[in-house]
C-alpha cells in the first residue's frame, strides 16, 4: 500500500493503489477525525467512479451523513466544508498525475488539507450501517460568481484547456456568465489528450486557439483544477512564480496586502515586490500544507508556492484554486490591457531546476558541508544567497530517489553556472562520502 502524504493518497491502481488501501484509509480518517458529515466529490479518470462507490460505502457503514456532490473540482469540496461548517470531505483525484493514478485528498474542518500525522493507526469498524447520503450540487460555482459578480467583464476573450479534467462541468458557465467570450479545447470528461499537468505540457494547441481567436488570455487546468498554468495573448507560457505573483498583485490592488506566505523556493520577483509594497513575508518550507500552516498561524492574508504557480486565498478557500485565480487574473488582464502589462513592473530573473539521482539519504552529507557557508536558511533542505540577486536551494525529495537542485539568477547565463557549479560540488560530495 502507498502511504498518505502531504498531498494525500495517491497510486496507480492495480499496480500499487487497491480497494482494500482506500477502505483502510477511509475508515483511518472516519475514526480519526470523528467525522460524522463527509462531502465528497471526484475528477473525471475512469477508476473514480469506481473508488467513489467504495469511499460511499464505507461512509454510509460509519453512520456518516454524505453530501455527494458528483464529477467537481477539488476547490469546490474544501469551499464546501468551509462554509458548511462539515466535518470532512473526501475528493477522489489524484490531481495532476497520469490518467493511470488515482487517489484521495482528505479535507477536515475548517475546509483544510489533513496532516499525515493526524491519522492514527489504530481503526474501530463501527458498521452501523446507519449512514445517509443526499446528492447536491455544490455551492462553490455560485459562490465564485458571487465574488466577482462586481466586476463583471466586458467581452474578455479568454482560451481554454480543460485538459479533460473537472473543469469540463462548469468551468465555460462561469466565464460567460461573467461577461467573457470563451474558446475551448479538451473539453471532453475523461477523455485526456495531453499530458494531465499543464505545467509539464508544451500547450500547443493552447497556444494555437489563443492566436487563432485574438484571445487576451489563455489558461490551461489539470484534472482537479487546482493547478493553473497562463499563457499570454502571444501564446507564451508565463513562469508559475507569476501566476502567483497574479493573486498577490489582485488582492494587493482590491483589499491591500499586509503579510503573506510564500514557500521558500519562489521567486526573488514574488519576494522584491512584497518588499516594494511593504508586506511581511513569511517564508514556509515547499509544500501545500506548509504554505497553509504559515497563513493560518501567522495570519496570512494569501500564501502560495511559486515553483508551481499555487495560490491560497483563505477568506474563500483553503487550498490552491485554480478557478479563483484564473478569474483574478482575467480581471487584471481586462484592467492592464494585457497579461504582461500587468509584469510591466517587475524585476525579471531566470530559474532552472535539475534532479540529481541519488539516494536521499546522501543530502545529510551535502548539508554537512554547505551549512557551514554563510548566507544560508534551513527552513527546507538548505538555501545558499550568494548575492542579492541569486539563491540556490537544495532539498532531497520526498517522493523520488534524488536530491533537487533550483537556482535563481538575474540572467540565463549567471544560473546555468549556478546549476553547474552546485551540481558538481553536490556529485562530489556523494562520492566522497561513500568511498
């Protein structure tokens, strides 16, 4: 059986991923977290609905009272559990993996992600079979409607990929019900014609419907649309730190920005213009849930991960939504006459990752080593500043058997050395310390 982690449970099915896993982890969560109301929802992939007859059921036998909200998209079940004060919610997704994954995310109250370690092992089978279940539909589309129902759009030209995912049930209403002309590709449920994370797909033919319509803007979703990647009304992709750097500049301009989250991997141009405005940063370690610890503890008006583009606006949800922040950033768009008009104002830098293949057990050596630099934070793996305009960041994986390297530089040149220079020093390292 796979385990829960941070982003849930997650598997291929049949291969490492089975019904007895689901069954465990439900009754796990139930008995846990004393959960007696349950919201549930799934994505598109063709084992879902299989899993979700097996998640009913074993809710329905723990005396739990469920609101089945059908084929939605993650946000929709936390916002469901937020403002219906339940105690749970399950979404049946694996997110932005292959179609061949699925999974479970576990919501508890307030409308939050659940903590591996708040799962305990030990399970009481109630069977009491008392259970009800009522289909709704969920509150989440109307609600969004609601906050921006003030700023209605004035013919917005907006492209889509819905990548087969969720947002093939509703995402277009919205849109057009908020004053803009949509263009869709992938609009078939289930059905998924490109890689599922936007982020690791060209998006081509993305690229082509923005260019073939004159869009302003295009966006592209995952199958659980809490993953955004944007495009430009040039067809380009723009980095994921910008997609945050998005809601933060929104709800900067809307309601003012006093402090916010943001993970430690994300850009030094997330991190001069909170500086810019004067707003307090607290610096979280990679990782959703860290993100929303931080905004939760220190109260945070919005956190995010740069790395990859998440947004965490928790006066409406408390997870990374996709939707939310595609329609802030329409507004922008309509607002600065365009998606890099809205960057007009920002200090550019260039980013790359690479993945070193090694045990990661092997970063203790590598830390050992740079944490004797100055300059350095260890709030996750180990982060190296050597200038104002330049970090480098290394962590060992959590899910892979590597250690991750980023680096962040004023030009493309300066952070291929940066890579290059760390990368050996790391492969080093490792040699040294087994020889």
């Amino acid at each position: 059986m796979v385990g829960l982690t941070i982003s849930g449970l997650r598997g291929i099915i049949g291969e490492d991923l089975f019904a007895n896993d689901i069954l465990e982890i439900v009754y796990n969560f139930v008995d846990s977290a004393g959960i007696n109301s349950c919201v549930i929802g799934r994505d598109t992939r063709s084992t879902s609905d299989m899993i979700h007859q097996v998640v009913i059921s074993c809710l329905l036998s723990e005396g739990c009272n469920v609101e089945d909200l059908g084929v939605t998209s993650t946000p929709s079940v936390f916002r469901h559990v937020k403002k219906n004060d339940l105690d749970g919610g399950i979404c049946i997704t694996s997110s932005h993996n292959p179609k061949e994954w699925n999974g479970l995310k576990l919501i508890v109250r307030p409308g939050r992600i659940i903590k591996p370690e708040e799962l305990r092992n030990k399970i009481n089978k109630n069977n009491v079979f008392t259970g009800t279940k009522r289909e709704l539909e969920t509150c989440y589309y109307e609600d969004l409607i609601e906050f921006f129902g003030n700023e209605r759009f004035h013919g917005l030209k907006v492209a889509m990929d819905l990548g087969g995912g969720a947002a093939c049930e509703f995402v277009r209403e919205i849109f057009v019900k908020l004053g803009c002309k949509v263009h869709i590709i992938n609009d078939v449920s289930g059905s998924f014609n490109r890689i599922i994370d936007p982020t690791e797909d060209s998006l081509k033919s993305l690229s082509k419907l923005i260019l073939d319509n004159q869009c302003d803007v295009g966006f592209a979703f995952d199958a659980d649309v809490d993953r955004l990647v944007i495009l430009n009304e040039k067809g380009e992709k723009i980095p994921p730190d910008f997609s945050l750097l998005s809601g933060i500049k929104y709800i900067e301009q809307k309601f003012g920005l006093k402090k916010a989250a943001i993970s430690i991997d994300s850009s030094l141009s997330i991190i001069n213009y909170l500086n810019k405005i004067n707003c307090e940063i607290i610096t979280t370690p990679v990782g959703e849930i860290s993100v929303l610890e931080k905004i939760q503890s220190e109260g945070c008006q919005l956190g995010g991960e740069g790395s990859s583009g998440g947004f965490i606006y928790p006066d409406f949800n408390l997870c990374r939504d996709g939707i939310l922040l595609a329609l802030m950033v329409s507004k922008l768009v309509e607002m600065n006459g365009s998606v890099d008009n809205i960057f007009k104002d920002i200090e550019k830098f260039k980013q790359k990752r690479i993945k070193i293949k090694t045990d990661p057990n092997n970063f203790i050596f590598v830390k050992q080593e740079f944490e004797k630099m100055q300059d350095i934070t260890l709030i996750d793996g180990i982060k190296i500043s050597p200038n104002k305009d330049s970090w480098v960041l290394i962590r060992p994986s959590n899910t892979e058997k590597c250690i991750r390297l980023s680096v962040e530089a004023k030009n493309d040149n300066d952070a291929s050395e940066l890579i290059k220079k760390f990368e050996n020093q790391i492969n080093n390292i490792i040699t040294n310390s087994s020889s």
